[in-house]
C-alpha cells in the first residue's frame, strides 16, 4: 500500500468512526430538547412573574381578573406552540432556512460590491489629472458596503458627516508621476481579481449540511451541522421571547416594546445590557437633550440557552453531554484535516513526478 492509499484509508476510518458515534450525538441533542420542553413552561412563568410583580405590579395589579387569566392562557399557548418546534427535525428545517437567508444576504453583498469595482473602472469617470494623486480618507468602496448596525440607538447627523467629508477631501499633491502611472493599472488589477474571485464565490455550490437528513460523517462539516443546529434553537427560544413580550405589551404590563434586532444583538453579545435575572434582559435607552440625557430602563423577555441551562439542572447535564461529544469532534476535524493536507500534498507530488518523468509515447506497431 502506497502513502497515498494508507492517508486515503485513514480519512475512511475516521468517517467511519464518526457515522458510528453520530447516533449517539443525535440521542444527546434529543434528551437535551426534550427536558428544555418540560421546563421551559416553569421558566417562563418564572421570567414574567418578575416583570409583573417586580417590575410592574401596579399595572399588573390594576388589571381585571379576566385580563390577567388572558395572560396566563397566552403564556401557556405559546410555549406550547414552541415546544412542538423544538425537535431535532425542526431545528434542523429551521437550520436550513437561516442559511438561505444568509446566503441571500451575501449575494446582495456581492452583488453591490460587483456594482461599485465596475463604477470604479467606469471609462466615463473623470481621470485624476497626471502628476497628482488625491488622497480622501473615505473607504474605498464606500461605507455603506460594511454591515450596518441595526441596533445603534444613536446616529451622527449628516451635516456633521458633510463636514467630515469636506475636510478630509483636501490634501497636498505630493507624488511624482511614476506613481500616479503605475497606481491606475494596480489598482484595475486588483478590482478585476477581487471581481472574478466573488464570481467563483457566487457559482460555487452552497454547502447546507442539514439538507441531508443525515448527520455528516466529515467532521469539518458536523461542526458546521451542530454550529447552524445551536444558531436554530436560539433562534426559536428569541422568537417565543418576542411573542411574549408583545403579549405583555397588549395587556399594559410593559409599555415598550423592543425591536427583533435588538434581541439578536443582545444574544450576539453585541449589545451592552444591565444586571437582571435569568431570562431577562433589561436596556439603558437614552431620551431628552444631549446635555442632560434622562434614562429609560426597559426590561424584556429574553430566553437564552445559558440561563435555562442555570435554572435546570438536568438541562445542564445534558449540555455537558453534547459539549464533551462535540470536543472529541473537533479533535476527530483536527486531525481530519491533517490527513487532508497530507493527501494534498502526496497528490501533488505524485503528479510532480509525472510532469518531469513523462511516460514514453506507445510505439506503434511495424509495418
């Protein structure tokens, strides 16, 4: 056996080892789903008992008996509702559906980005004049390519902006002309290379493990499969925390209602929040004058994985179980791609030696 077939013969075996431990995997995601439906009730009766007794308890207090039982039978229907999306099988449909959407977005993306490289090499556009290089602090390709945060509660004026802009537009003419000859055709490289690359990108085939109805016997590809499983499952638990902080917002309790975006954020850990209990989170919103800003505490529903996961015990049990498979994943990914590389590597010296010791032409037979 040639090194070649034994590192070809060791990726199989570790594939094999992995389909063998894949049941398994699937046995920990299912009991860690089903305790989180049978306490996810407790929990969130947990989460709005603080906001109407603590929080709130005058509005709740001044509420009608049968407004009251309104909210007890919403909070029941919708958890209920939830916890028939909350298998494995609907995790992973949901998976599926949130990699399209990010594979939407990064078309646009590039697609945009197409838009302006082909502006910039737009033979209509007014040349720079020879012997002068203007040097602006803008972005190349504009700010409006990079994501925009949907969750900034301030925003700069434009007039502020304008000013910005005015000031960094004027700078010394400073370079000679070889520069400004040979900068033009660099950069014109440079477009065309990034726009054939984001061609490549947008017609190669989008990997969606989840499609499968299977789980991935690649490593690499399984931690993709368990990454979009856990993207899912938040996803569900944020969209229940919406539904029921709209429902606290019809009922009077709350009187404010934050965006979806704000949620993500918050998940994201790209949103700073303040101290508040399991399944809470509460928001500083700044109102009034610059000067003097007064303060708004906003406090909402928030489910999250880490806190059910403090509350239940079992639930935490269960997620030690999935992260210890998960590790010996990422070691099996690890060495998966070693023996991936070596494959490379033999595969290209094989070839090598083939360009530099041709095989003789056939003879052909004599006459």
């Amino acid at each position: 056996m040639t090194l070649l077939e034994a590192a070809h013969q060791q990726l199989h075996e570790l594939e094999e080892r992995l389909g063998a431990s894949n049941p398994q995997l699937y046995r920990h995601l299912a009991l860690y789903l089903q305790v989180l439906r049978d306490g996810l009730l407790g929990a969130v009766q947990q989460a709005c008992f603080h906001v109407a007794t603590q929080v709130h308890p005058d509005r709740y207090a001044d509420l009608p008996q049968s407004q009251r039982l309104v909210l007890h039978r919403r909070m029941a229907n919708l958890v209920q509702r939830a916890r028939s999306l909350l298998t494995v099988e609907q995790l992973t449909h949901l998976a599926v559906q949130i990699a399209r959407e990010h594979e939407r977005e990064m078309r646009r993306q590039r697609g945009r980005l197409l838009e302006a490289l082909e502006s910039d090499r737009d033979p209509d556009t007014e040349p720079t004049p020879q012997g002068s290089v203007h040097l602006g602090l803008e972005l190349p390709i504009g700010a409006d390519f990079l994501k925009p945060s949907r969750f900034s509660l301030r925003q700069s004026s434009s007039h502020e902006d304008q000013e910005d802009r005015d000031a960094s537009s004027q700078a010394d003419d400073s370079s000679d002309d070889a520069d400004a000859t040979d900068a033009d055709p660099t950069m014109e490289a440079m477009a065309e290379a990034l726009a054939e690359w984001i061609g490549q990108q947008a017609s190669s085939p989008a990997v969606r493990p989840w499609e499968g109805g299977a789980l991935p016997t690649n490593p690499d590809v399984l931690l993709t499969w368990i990454t979009g499983f856990e993207a899912a499952l938040s996803r569900r638990l944020r969209n229940l925390s919406h539904a029921l902080n709209v429902d606290l917002l019809r009922l009077g309790i709350t009187r404010t209602l934050l965006p979806v975006s704000l949620l993500d954020a918050a998940l994201a850990g790209q949103l700073e929040t303040q101290e508040a209990p399991v399944n809470l989170m509460r928001l500083p919103l700044p109102f009034g004058p610059d000067p003097v800003p007064s303060r708004l505490d906003v406090t909402a529903l928030l489910l999250r994985t880490a806190d059910l996961e403090m509350a239940l015990p079992r639930l935490r049990t269960c997620r030690n179980r999935v992260q210890q498979h998960r590790q010996e994943v990422r070691r099996m990914a690890q060495h998966y791609r070693r023996i991936q590389r070596r494959v490379q590597a033999l595969e290209a010296e094989q070839l090598w030696l083939q360009d530099i010791n041709p095989a003789p032409p056939p003879s052909s037979p004599s006459a």
